[in-house]
C-alpha cells in the first residue's frame, strides 16, 4: 500500500508539470473517463487502476515490455545509467530513449529527479497478468519461423489474381459512389448503414450485402464518401477521383489504406512484404505485441480484409503492386498495378435494342458522361449501358441537348447511331419540358404544362404525393421550393424541366457532396484538463496551498515519508525528511526520521513537498 501510494504521489506531481497538449494526448491514449476525477491525485489513480494498466501495457511491443519489465525488478534507476543499467537485463537497448519516452507519455514510468522507476502497480500487473510473458521470455523467446517468402512462380499468379480484386473492388467503389450521388445512404444510430439502404448499395455494386461495410470503409477511408446529418453521402473529393483512370483510382484507394494503418500494424506488414501473410502474420502479430490479444489480432485482421480486397495481397500473398506499395509508395504502386489492369477503351458498340456494350473498360472521362444519359446495367470488363426516354431527360434536366448527345454518342460509336436510338432522342426532345417547375414567394413552387391531361396525372400519382401538390388554376402548387419539385419528379421520370421568372428553361445541379470540412468535435479531455489545474481558484496561493495539501493528505494515508522544505525567519529554507501524521489548525504534526521526534510546523512556512530521500 505504501508503495502504492508514493507511486500516485510521484506520479500526480509529473502530470501536474505536463503541458495540456502532453494532457489531452496521455488522457486519449489511456482512455480515461473523467468520472470522478477532480484532481492530479485522482488521475494518478484512475492511471495507476490495474485495468487501466493492463490495457495500455497490450498496446506495446515486445522490446518496450522488456524493458519496462527489466526497470520494474530493478526499481530506481538514474536517467543517466539507463541504457548501461539495462543492457543485460532489458536485452539491448539500440531504442531505448524511445522505449522510455513511449512509457512516460502512457504514464507507465515516472521520472522525478533525474531518477526513472515503474509504479508499483505496473511492476505488480508484470508479475500477476498471466498472459504477459516473463521478462526472461520477453528477452529470449525468438521470433516465429521466417514467414515463406514468395516464389517467382507464383507471382505471376498472385498479380494476376490481384489485379481482378482490385479491378472489382475499384469498379465497385465507382458504383457506390454514383448510386450516392442519386440517393444518400442512412446511418443507424447504432452505427452501420440501414438494411435497405444497404440492399439497395449492395444491388448498385453487385455484390453480396455483407461486402457492403467493408466498401464502404474503405471509401470513407479514401475521403470518398462522408457522413452528413445522419446520411451517408459523396464528398467533393469524388469529382477528381472519377475523372482518374482506373489503376489512378486505385492506387488514391490502396495510398488512403496505407496511410489509415496504424504504426505498429504498418511495422508488422512492412516487415512482412515480401513474404506469405495468413497464420504465420498472426503468429507474428501475436510475438511482437505478445499482451494485444483479440485487440491485436482483430486489428491485423480487419487491415488484412482489406489489403485483400483492394488486390495488395491475393490469397494473403502479396502482390508486386502490394509489395511496391509497403516498400516504395503510392506512385510506385500505381505503375505496378497500371500495367497489370486490362487497358481502358474509348470506343463502344450502340445497338439496335437501345443497349451501348463496351468492348473493355470505356475511359472514365467517357463513362462519366455516357452515364448521365444511359443507365447501368452490368459492370465489369465489358460493361453494359441502356438508353431510355428517362435517362435522356436526365440528361436534357444536366444541359445536354439533343445535338450534345448525338455529337458524343456518335463520336464514340463504332456503329453509328441505329436508327432506333435516333428517333427516341427525337421524342424524348420534344416531350422535354412538357412540364416546368418555378419559384413562388414564400418558398414554395408551382408545376406547369400545356398537357392538362400531365397536370392531372401528377395530381393522383401516389410516388409523388409527398409534395403535396394543390390545383391553383392552370397550376399546381408545392409548399416545398423548386429544387425539391424539381428534383422530385425528374427521379419519377416526368419529362420536367426548371424554369426562372421569364419561362427560360435553367439546368440545376443536384447537391450531392457531404460538408468538405467535417463537423468540430470538442475534445472531451479539454474540459478535464481545465479542472486538473488543481482546483477552480486562479489564485495561486490558493492553488499552492491545495496541492499541498493533498500531497499531505496522501502520505498521511499511507504512511509515507516526504522531503519537507521549511522557510525560515531570515529567509533561508531546511529540509526535513518527515513522516507526516495529521494536519489541523493550519500546522503539520510529523515524526522526524533523522531526529526521531515529533516535529509541528505552520503549513505558511511549507514552500515544497517532494519523495524522501
């Protein structure tokens, strides 16, 4: 108990001397609550909590364990004969000063006086946590049988199979995010996106629903898509990335992986990137961070899931690109992957049955723009697009005109422009605008058309009653402004076009990006830290007299033996090696241990508490 509590002495006197940055950062790496922490002494306790211990100590290496392991047999040791110190005992100290500074700023060490030591606590969750290894076998116990490293053979194989998943996986982060740029995704309070949205993704991607969560962390990953008042939607940052070629577009995915791995599971892949990840990466997982458990392996998992996914690895070897990409860079492993994708086309075929089938994938200039008059209806290699009278009034709604249309279905055509396709251009131009959406003050809206028949068919269409649309003459009228009219009746395939207060049609643009910058999170330490600062009072003579006086209550508690130093009348200061033993009436009882007498002083002429010497 006593060492116990000189531990959280000397240890709420070091997070006093932290600056608040050093604060916040050891109170997010610890995950402290702030319940019931009033005081620099609490928060040594709540640190010093065998659970918290323990959870930080599962965050470390295996050499950083050594050597807090070795300074906890070894207790006290001077700053300066650390590295000589701990040499034989630690195994090795080549990284000792960041070892050591990595455990300060956990808390796990303090460093008073040129002295460093491990709380007692920590020392004693070393000896009784059963799954920590004993200094001896965090030491000595090797490394696991080199991972195999992978043959000439079967690269070949392995490019080959990555260049499919990440040919797939790009594709389907392409589809996701137009599916997203027509409608938004809900997310669930509890985390997750809603099973319908999610069916609906799932169908807009071809893929099976449970793949869904994983796409979608990696292009939220990829600052592709963001969370919006609750919806999932597509960021600014999607403009650039869809105008890229496919191994660009991957290469931005597999750079934003990367980039999201954390240091000690990047130190672990980049020790392993040329050889067979799998069990044997586990196992290797498993040596090196020998407390992380579940936490450890659930990590290198979900990192694993996903270098799979993008074609890094192939059956958990990694590829060339992968390999370029752990070792080299991103724009290294952009060139690799390149050259194994199959090449970009920028010719399609236009059928008569109103189908555009391209012979490969059609360049993403191309296909960004065939998209906003043609429909989707099978991607892969060859993809298959599909005219309709809706899809060209999606166009005609975007600016595109009739001649626009021909001109760029014509250019990319290698069989010209079937006569079909022609004559639904033609209806679909003259149909477009038969109906037109306006402002009316007050931020409502009104629908209009020559066809009285359009009028009273979009009065009894159930798909459009939300819009609460009345008969005002030869008008209907919306409560709701002319984006949502408007925007609401284009996706029901009504021939509608936006019009201004001189009935010349104007093009709109769907807003579709979430917020560029995200929503400020308030740290929830900074609150925490301002009531550390011992006390609410400003006053520093209160602030003192505060932290002297839960120093003394806490050795009193424990039994413990302070240096005291004592202002005398002429000016002069003595210390006293004290074991104190109440507080009343504004003076300190205490036993001298030199003298062995009982001492009382006037806590005013206390001037500093520290350890005994």
């Amino acid at each position: 108990m006593p060492a116990s509590n000189n531990s959280a002495l000397a240890l709420a006197g070091q997070l006093r001397a932290l600056g608040d940055a050093e604060l916040a950062e050891l109170l997010g790496a610890r995950e402290i609550r702030e319940h019931g922490i009033r005081d620099f002494f609490d928060l040594a306790d709540a640190l010093l909590d065998p659970a918290s211990i323990q959870q930080a100590l599962a965050r470390l290496d295996r050499p950083t364990l050594s050597t807090l392991a070795a300074l906890g047999e070894l207790g006290t040791v001077k700053r300066a004969d650390a590295a000589t110190t701990l040499a034989a005992k630690a195994g090795g100290t080549a990284a000792l000063d960041a070892q050591l500074a990595a455990a300060l700023r956990l808390a796990l060490i303090t460093d008073v006086g040129g002295s460093i030591a491990v709380p007692a606590s920590v020392a004693q969750q070393f000896e009784e946590w059963e799954e920590l290894p004993s200094l001896q076998d965090l030491r000595d116990a090797p490394a696991p049988t080199p991972l195999a490293p992978v043959s000439g053979t079967d690269t070949r194989f392995t490019d080959t199979v990555s260049a499919e998943h990440a040919f797939t996986t790009t594709t389907a982060i392409a589809e996701l995010i137009a599916e997203l740029q027509h409608e938004s995704a809900r997310e669930l309070a509890r985390g997750g996106i809603a099973l319908p949205d999610s069916k609906r993704l799932a169908s807009a991607m071809s893929v099976e629903l449970d793949a869904v969560p994983g796409l979608v962390e990696i292009a939220s990953r990829a600052a592709l898509a963001a969370l919006d008042a609750g919806r999932l939607m597509p960021t600014e940052a999607t403009t650039a990335w869809l105008d890229q070629s496919t191994g660009a577009r991957w290469a931005d995915l597999a750079g934003a992986w990367l980039r999201g791995v954390p240091g000690d599971i990047r130190a672990i892949l980049g020790s392993t990137a040329h050889a067979t990840w799998g069990d044997r990466l586990q196992d290797y997982a498993n040596w090196l961070y020998p407390a992380g458990g579940e936490w450890m392996r659930e990590r290198v998992a979900a990192y694993s899931r996903d270098a799979e996914l993008l074609g890094i690895t192939a059956h958990q070897v990694p590829s060339t690109p992968g390999i370029a990409l752990l070792a080299e860079g991103q724009e290294q492993a952009s060139a690799a992957m390149t050259a194994l994708l199959p090449p970009e086309v920028e010719s399609v075929y236009l059928q008569h049955d109103l189908s555009i089938v391209s012979p490969g994938p059609l360049a993403p200039r191309l296909d960004g723009r065939l998209r906003t008059m043609a429909d989707v209806e099978g991607r892969a290699l060859a993809s298959t697009y599909r005219v309709s009278t809706a899809s060209l009034y999606r166009a005609m709604a975007a600016g595109e005109t009739a001649e626009s249309i021909r001109e760029f279905l014509g250019g990319i055509s290698l069989t010209g422009i079937p006569q079909p396709l022609e004559y639904l251009v033609r209806e679909a131009t003259a149909r477009y605008g038969l109906v037109r959406v306006g402002d009316v003050d007050g931020g409502r809206s009104y629908v209009r058309s020559a066809d009285d028949t359009m009028l009273r068919t979009l009065l009894v269409d159930h798909g459009i009653a939300p819009l609460g649309l009345t008969r005002a003459g030869d008008r209907l009228l919306s409560r709701f402004d002319l984006e949502v009219v408007f925007w609401t009746l284009s996706d029901a395939r009504y021939p509608v076009a936006a019009e201004n207060a001189k009935g010349e049609v104007v093009v709109l643009k769907r807003p579709r990006a979430a917020r560029a910058a995200p929503v400020e999170v308030v740290n929830p330490a900074i609150g925490l830290i301002d009531r550390l600062r011992v006390g609410s009072s400003a006053d520093p003579d209160v602030t003192g007299k505060a932290w002297l006086s839960r120093q003394l209550d806490v050795a009193i508690r424990g039994k413990l033996g302070l240096t005291v130093t004592v202002q005398l009348q002429d000016g002069s200061t003595i210390d006293y090696q004290l074991e104190p033993a109440s507080v009343a009436g504004g003076r300190l009882r205490a036993r001298d241990r030199k003298s062995d007498i009982e001492r009382t002083l006037p806590l005013s002429s206390i001037t500093a508490v520290g350890p005994a010497l």
